[in-house]
C-alpha cells in the first residue's frame, strides 16, 4: 500500500489545493496483506533485556489499550509510570463496555476468518480505514481470546465447558465473545490485575488520581507529561523516553453521551496543540439504543447493549397522531420500519443506519414516549417464541438496569430507545507503528483513529483497545526505544520542562481568576447543544457555518463568565471540569471543520446534502478517500488539513448495502 | 418534589468535617440521586458556594467510583443498587436525606464525600491475579471449563470494588471485597497453580489494612452486586487448606 500524502489549506469555506507535503507517512509495511504484520515485526528493531530497565515509559490511560500496555511492557522488563484521573486504574471507562468482544476464532464453523473480519471492518467503517491496519487487527483478535481467558476472565461458556459466541450487528457471523452483559469489565480487570502484579513487583509505579495537563515537546520528540495531581492540586512533570496516550474517547463533546462522565478530549487536545495531528475529528459514532433523557437535569444517557436487537423488534406507530399504549396499537398500524426497509439484515443493520433511520422516524412526528423522542424495541414476539426464562437468561441485567432508570418494566412494556454519542472514531493521527506526527508520542485505543475508519462495528473497540495494549506497542514501542539506547531522559528541572509546567499553571490560575458568574458544567451544556444540533447524527453546510461561528463565541463568553469556586492546591472537581470544557470547546470547532470539509456522507458522518435516493449515506470514493489530518497553527488560526490518501487493495469500495 | 439535605462538609483529609444542610425544591422523580446532588451544586455555584465533592465516573453502576452513606444505609436504599443508579422516586416529597462519605479507619476522607479507597488496590496487588504474561497463553479452548464454574466464579468477579462492604461493615473489614476476587481466581483452572499463595498473601495484606470480619453479614446486604457472603466463608476454607498445603511445601523442599 502506498501512502501519498497532499497538503492543502483552508480557504474561506472551500478546500484550496497546495501541492503535495510528506508530513503523513503511514509507514504500512510493503507486501501482501497476510504477511505485512510478520515481516514488519521480524524487521523491527528489539531492545535486549538487560537494556530494557534502561527506559523510562509513560503511559497516560489505563482502560484496555493503556492498562494491557503497561503490564506488558512492565513484564518486558521497561521502568512504566501509568496515570489516570479515576482513584484506581481498575475503573476506567472501559469498565463499562457491555456487549463483547470481537475475535476472527470461528468456532461456531460458521464462515469466520480473519479475512472475512477484516473484510467486514472495512466495509463497516465506510471504506475510511486503512487495510494494513485493519488486517494487523483482525488477525491479533485471536490472541485476545486466548490472552483474557489465560487470565481468568470468565467468558460465557456453553455446557460442553467451551466458549460461546453471540451475532452483533454489521455482521453475519457469531464471532462476539462476552461475558454477560459485563464484557468490558471483566476484560479490564484482567488488565488491571496484571498490572496490579507489575505494580507489585515494582515495573510499574500507578499514579491515579492524576490528570495529564500538557505534553512536553522538546527539540521535536515527546519527553514527558506535566500532570495534576487531584487530591493535593500539586502540578509536577514527569520525563521520559516515550509517551503513550491511551486516554479514550470524546464523545463527552456532546455532553449528553453513554461515556463516563470524566472522558475527555484533553489529553489528545494538549497533544494536539504541541505537534500532533489531528485526523478525521468528525468521525463520530452514535449508538442507536440509549434510554433517551428523561428532563432538561439529565446528566448522561445509558446504553442498552446491542445485543438486544438480536431478539428485540424496533418499530414506531403508522399514525403520527397515535397516543395508545403500545400494547393497544394492533399489529398491522405498526411500522417495523428497519424490518420493512432492510430485509437482509433487519433489526441487525449497522449502528449508523439504525441510529438515523430511528432520527428519521422521530424527526417525522412518529417518536414514542412523553417526550416523542424515541422508538420501542419490543420483546414480545421474542417472548412469546422462546419463553421468558431465555429472554431472562439473555438479557435480565439489561432489562433490570432498564426498570431502575425508567421505573417501566420491558417484560410488559416495550422499551424505549433513541441513538446517542457513544463512541468516537477520529483521535490523534497515528502510523502503521500507533507512533503520532510527534516521535516517542504514541496513542493507542480509542484516542487513535487507527482502525474504524467512519463507523465502528460494534464488539471491536475491545478488541482493538488490546490488540493496541498487548500485541503491538510492546513491539513498535521497542523499535522506537532501540534507537535510543544510551540516550538520557530530559530532567525534569530542565527549562523546556519548566516552560511547560509554567503554562499549565498559569492556564489553571487563569480558569481560578475569572470570576464570572456560569458553572463550567453550564458551558459544557451549552457547547453540547451546539454540538448535537450541528454535528450531531445529520449534518449540513448551513448549520456547521452557525456552528463555527456560535462555537468561538462560546469561547469567548467562557473566559468572560466562568466561575469556579476554591482553590487550585486542593481537591477541585469545577477546576478539573472547567479544563476539560475549555478543550472541548476549542476541539469541537476542529471538529465542525471538519465535518464541513468532508463534502460526502460515510458511515457515522452524514451530511444530509450528500445522500442516495433512499436516504443512505453517498460517498465519494474519487474525491474523499483519504484520512484528513489536522496541524496546529497556533491559538486563533485554523488548523491546515493533511491527507493521507487511501488506497484499497483487497476490498473494493462498494456502496454498502445492508438490504 | 422538595428535599431536606444534610451533607458532610470536609475540605480535606487533615481538617474536621461538619454537616451542612441544604434544602432543594426542584427535584423531578426521574432524576438519579446524583443528578439531585449536581442540581445542588449547580445551585451552590451560583450562590457563590463551593459544591460539594462527591466521585462518580459511568454513572451506570460498573465503574464503582460512586458510593456514599445515604441516611445510614451504603449507597441508600434500593438493594442491589449503586449510589448512581438510584433514583429520586425511591424518596417521598419533603425527604430528609443525611449524606455522608463511606466512613472507615482504611478510607480517610479527600473532601465531603470523597474518600481513598487504595487500600483495596493494595490487596488484588498481593495476588488478585493469575500471572500470565502477555503471549504465553495457549489457545482458549484447550482449557474447558465447566459452564457452573465459570458462572460460580463470574458471580464473584462481579465485584465493582466500590467499597461498600467496609463501610458498611461495623469492624470496617474488607472480606467481601477479598473473598469475591480469590473466589473468582480460585474457582478457575487457570488459577489453580497460584491458589494457595494468593489466598494466603491477599488475606494478610487485607489484615494489614483493615478491621477484621465478625459475621454481622452487612456487607453483603449493602454490596451494589449482590456478591454472596458464602464465598468468604469459601475464602477461609482456603485460607486453612492453605496453610496445610504450604507446609506440605515446605516439607518436601526441605
Ligand atoms: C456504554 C459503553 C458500552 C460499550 N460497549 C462496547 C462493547 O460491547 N464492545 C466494544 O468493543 N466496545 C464497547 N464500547 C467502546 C469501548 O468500551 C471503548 O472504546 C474502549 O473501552 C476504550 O478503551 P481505551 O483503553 O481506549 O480508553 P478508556 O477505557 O476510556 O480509558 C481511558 C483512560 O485514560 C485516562 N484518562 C483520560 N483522560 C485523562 C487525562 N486527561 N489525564 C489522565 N488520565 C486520563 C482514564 O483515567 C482512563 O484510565 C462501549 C462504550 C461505552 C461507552
Ligand atoms: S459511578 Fe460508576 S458505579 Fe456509580
């Protein structure tokens, strides 16, 4: 695969074209696809193990990607710093992950491989994924399996003792392994325990409750974090000879989302401002089965697993005007619309085709509910053919979890359901290697924006969180590390160190110093209104130009009239809040530019200008095949756009067709 | 509906607290417990008072960042609820409500209700794990395991490590929270090789951290899992078991 890169500038609204840069290397091994990842790793440098003690590694994160990262490369031999803002590492966000885990073992005889993975990844993201990317991860999917049950995570299991697999949409296999409805968790908790023996031993030292601040750039490489600690309110730096990011996603840009309500955008933002590229921020996804808001006080949405779309039925009334209950609306006045309009595939299409056609539905005058803002997934045909008792097994947690926020019961009334935020596809830009455009700065999970290109298939962000964590950075991180033997870390007292401690100290009293009179949670509102009503699930030129320009008026209004209370050397959540929202503002600006110069629709981008006829997203393969990635141009000027151009070998783009 | 407040203030871990009370008329019975408390912050802020501190991350129950002592009871009244779960129509109109953080001599207060809970950490590093490195696992199903067993021990593994069992225990103990992650590792053939050192390190360093377990069983009525009490008693067969086989051990070493 050849990556050829042009460079162009922002002018106006429109795209100018400005010849051709090398910035973007993609670094994709040569050769056929099977063989790229072995020959890759066969020519990569090593570090011996008695040198490996020599290396200091910082890694920001620790959900799958950076908690299966650091027991490694501690276990390898490396001195590792991991940091994260919760008081253990054991709850990042991924704890939260439901469904399950995708891996190409085929041990249901059912037609899997890794081909056919890959093949069904890429087709999933829209054709905006790299293939040696995406190859690399299909074929690491099955050393997860084998890795997380070595471990103890207690995987679902069938009565012969072996493990058992479920369908997940976007596919026509059951390759998804799970662990009832607490996948994510319990494959974390494999992680942080082998960490937690690392810790232990002493490879690794943990520092939760810390916030990374800013990323130290000097003479053009990554040398260290200057980091919050939040308990004391101490700003301290910490030097070494590589960062990782593993620091998740954005989705909390629109505030209302299924993340934890501590993801952020700040760490990649920080990243971004000292050098690293930004690539495709308007890769969004949106999941199409969140228990819509309930009032205005409503501070995050719960996701319902996908899963249950595998037994549930999605439908809306005929008549718009229709207020029965949905037990009295007869069968032939309902409309299964994703049964009607995608009889192949069904209640199973991919999250962005379910999650639009439920906003068409709503969007229509036909969402249920007191606030019309949802559809019913229904579980009474479900129930009728297989009895409760299996819908219990499969499905009691949610059902449970469902009756505790709503106070409805699914087994008598459908459930209601509506897309929200959930998972975010853009992240930093990184290499075949995950290294970003800044050396010794590396990203992993779903920080990057590696492998999915404009949509996420669901099941997979668990498997490339570890994919990342376990079978590839240890490997590229070595490689870099070899060249760098005998090198010493810059000391933390050094002035470029002290430079950057210095702004983010100042950036922290500044946020003290305002005064004014707005919460930063009401900001985050505001900016999540914006956000969601522009580049939200439907997107067109008009509203994202009256995003950019209500976006830095939000900005300014910001620095105006923010209030936070206490003080910066102690505990304070407003403080650590009003951060978070400063980045996301100004991130959510690069986002909306890009969604405006990405003129085509693709996967979980949608631009309402740019659909076929039955209103699925139209792409242009001749003019946007490429992952667009943005440089920094400093405070107040617009980003330039790069483009890594992509090239298709093994799969031809098609239009996807889940009919 | 309209409720009565009455919160730990603390500003940190080296000062004394007090309770502070505060009286909220806005409240919808769709809010979570944790949405009331941002309403009241939001509230505070604006009042030009600091909010109150309190930790939560997924507000979905699994992270187990979340947990407070609510009217006496950890994580209030709902069973098998997290604090962030718990919803606003399990209180009446005018409820009087008494916050606090989880209360223990092992988890020293960070603010309000916010406490350090590393001593847990502290314990699944002394053996909560089955050491694997990284490459050296065979493949899956070369290791059955029985469908009871695997589920057995997953209902241990469920724990969400939130810390509700010390609190809410009267001698501060942690065996729910111990027993929960050796019943997970010790039920699982892969976690047969490491069973009887990780049972002996993890219950001694539980006893180096915290206050020892009497039977009053209040854990597992507060625990948001629902995680059995059977598996301490699981734990403390292995702990004795233990102690045979290291002897054995040590015998045939020597
Ligand atoms: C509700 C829900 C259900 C999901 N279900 C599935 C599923 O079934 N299957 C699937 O494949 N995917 C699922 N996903 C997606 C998947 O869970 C995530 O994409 C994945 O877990 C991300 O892992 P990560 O390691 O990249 O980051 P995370 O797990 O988000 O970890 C981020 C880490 O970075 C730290 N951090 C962040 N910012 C900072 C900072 N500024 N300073 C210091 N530390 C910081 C955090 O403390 C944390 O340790 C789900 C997502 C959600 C929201
Ligand atoms: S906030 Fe995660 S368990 Fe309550």
């Amino acid at each position: 695969m050849t990556t050829e890169t042009v460079h162009q500038t922002i002018s106006g609204n429109g795209i100018g074209q400005n010849g051709s840069s090398s910035r973007l290397n993609a670094r994709i091994p040569a050769g056929p696809i099977e063989s790229k990842w072995d020959t890759h790793k066969f020519n990569m440098k090593l570090v011996a193990p008695h040198n490996r003690r020599r290396f200091e590694i910082i890694i920001i994160g620790t959900g799958l990607a950076g908690a299966a990262a650091a027991a490694t490369l501690g276990e390898a031999g490396y001195n590792v710093k991991t940091f994260c803002y919760q008081d253990s590492p054991r709850r990042a966000h991924s704890i939260a992950a439901q469904g399950g885990i995708n891996a190409a073992k085929n041990y249901r005889n059912d037609g899997d491989s890794v081909m056919r993975l890959f093949y069904d990844t890429i087709k999933g993201g829209d054709y905006r994924s790299r293939e040696g990317n995406v190859y690399r991860l299909a074929q690491e999917s099955v050393n997860i399996i084998d890795q997380c049950v070595a471990q103890g995570v207690p995987f679902a299991r069938e009565y012969g003792g072996l493990l058992d697999n479920r369908s997940f949409g976007g596919a026509q296999v059951s390759r998804t392994f799970y662990a009832r409805g607490q996948t994510g968790q319990q494959l974390l908790l494999g992680a942080y325990q082998a960490l937690a023996r690392q810790i232990a031993l002493g490879t690794v030292q943990s520092y939760p409750r810390h916030e990374l601040l800013d990323v130290i750039v000097h003479e053009g490489r990554a040398v260290g974090v200057v980091v919050r600690n939040m308990i004391t309110g101490e700003i301290a730096s910490h030097t070494a000879h590589a960062v990782v990011l593993a620091t998740g996603g954005y989705g909390n840009v629109f505030y209302l989302s299924t993340n934890a309500k501590g993801c952020n955008v700040t760490a990649i933002w920080r990243a971004h401002k000292r050098g690293a590229f930004m690539a495709n921020p308007c890769f969004t996804q949106i999941h199409p089965t969140c228990i819509p808001a309930s009032d205005e006080f409503q501070s995050k949405l719960t996701l319902m697993s996908e899963s249950l779309r595998n037994d549930g039925r999605i439908w809306v009334p005929l008549d718009p005007t229709d207020s029965r209950s949905p037990d009295r609306i007869p069968e032939p006045e309902r409309d299964y619309y994703l049964e009607r309009i995608y009889p192949a595939f069904g209640n199973l299409v991919p999250r962005d085709v379910a999650s639009r056609a439920a906003k068409r539905m709503v969007d229509g005058g036909r969402g249920v509910g007191p606030l019309k803002n949802g559809v019913y997934l229904d579980f009474s045909d479900a129930t009728a053919r297989l009895g409760r008792n299996v819908i219990e097994e499969r499905y009691g947690n949610l059902f449970e979890m469902y009756e505790r926020i709503t106070g409805e019961n699914p087994y008598y009334t459908p459930m209601r359901i509506y897309p929200a935020s959930h998972y975010t596809m853009g992240g930093l830009w990184v290499d075949y290697n995950l290294m970003s455009t800044v050396p010794g700065l590396f990203v992993a999970g779903e920080a990057n924006f590696s492998d999915h290109g404009a949509n996420r298939l669901g099941a997979s962000a668990l498997m490339q969180g570890l994919a990342d964590g376990y079978f590839v950075l240890p490997y590229t991180l070595a490689d870099f590390l070899a060249g760098n033997l005998g090198q010493k870390v810059v000391p933390v007292d050094h002035p470029a160190v002290k430079k950057v401690e210095a702004e983010a100290r100042d950036r922290t009293k500044q946020l003290l110093s305002i005064n004014g009179t707005k919460s930063p949670e009401w900001y985050h509102r505001a900016l999540g209104k914006i956000v969601w009503d522009y580049c939200g699930m439907g997107r067109d030129a008009q509203g994202l130009q009256k995003a950019l320009s209500e976006i830095p008026a939000l900005r300014e209004d910001f620095y105006r009239d923010l209030r936070v209370l206490g003080d910066g050397d102690e505990m304070n959540q407003s403080l650590e809040k009003a951060g978070r929202v400063a980045d996301f503002i100004e991130f959510a600006e690069l986002m909306c530019r890009d969604a405006l110069q990405r003129e085509e629709s693709c996967g979980g981008h949608f631009r309402t200008e740019h659909q076929t006829e039955d209103n699925e997203a139209k792409r242009d393969d001749d003019n946007y095949a490429f992952v667009a990635a943005w440089e920094w141009q400093g405070q107040g000027k617009t980003q330039t756009l790069h483009k890594e151009v992509l090239d298709f070998e093994y799969v031809h783009p098609t239009q996807r067709s889940y009919k | 509906m309209r409720v009565h407040l009455k919160i730990w203030r603390q500003k940190n871990a080296r000062t004394e607290g007090a309770f502070a009370e505060y009286d909220l008329d806005n409240v919808s019975h769709e809010m979570s417990f944790l949405e009331m408390l941002d309403v009241l912050n939001e509230q505070l802020i604006s009042g030009g008072q600091e909010p109150v501190a309190f930790d939560s991350d997924c507000r979905e129950g699994i992270c187990g960042m979340c947990g407070v002592m609510i009217n006496g009871e950890a994580h209030g009244p709902q069973r098998g609820t997290a604090t962030c779960q718990l919803h606003m129509r399990k209180f009446s109109d005018g409820a009087h409500i008494t916050v606090e953080p989880w209360r223990s001599r092992s988890f020293p207060v960070n603010k309000d209700l916010s406490v350090d809970r590393s001593a847990l950490d502290r314990i699944i590093e002394a053996g909560g794990y089955i050491t694997a490195p990284t490459g050296s696992a065979p493949e899956a199903n070369l290791i059955p395991v029985p469908k009871e067993v695997s589920d057995a021990a997953f209902d241990a593994a469920a724990c969400i490590g939130c810390g509700a069992c010390v609190a809410a225990c009267p001698n501060g103990a942690a065996n729910l929270f111990t027993a929960a992650k050796i019943a997970h590792l010790n039920l699982l053939p892969q976690g047969q090789p490491e069973r009887w050192s990780r049972v002996v390190r993890m219950v001694e360093t539980m006893e180096d951290h915290f206050g020892s377990c009497t039977n009053y069983g209040e854990c597992q009525a507060a625990c948001p899992k629902e995680i059995s009490i059977d598996y301490i008693a699981y734990m403390n067969r292995d702990f004795v078991k233990a102690q045979l086989k290291n002897r054995r051990l040590i015998a045939q070493r020597g």
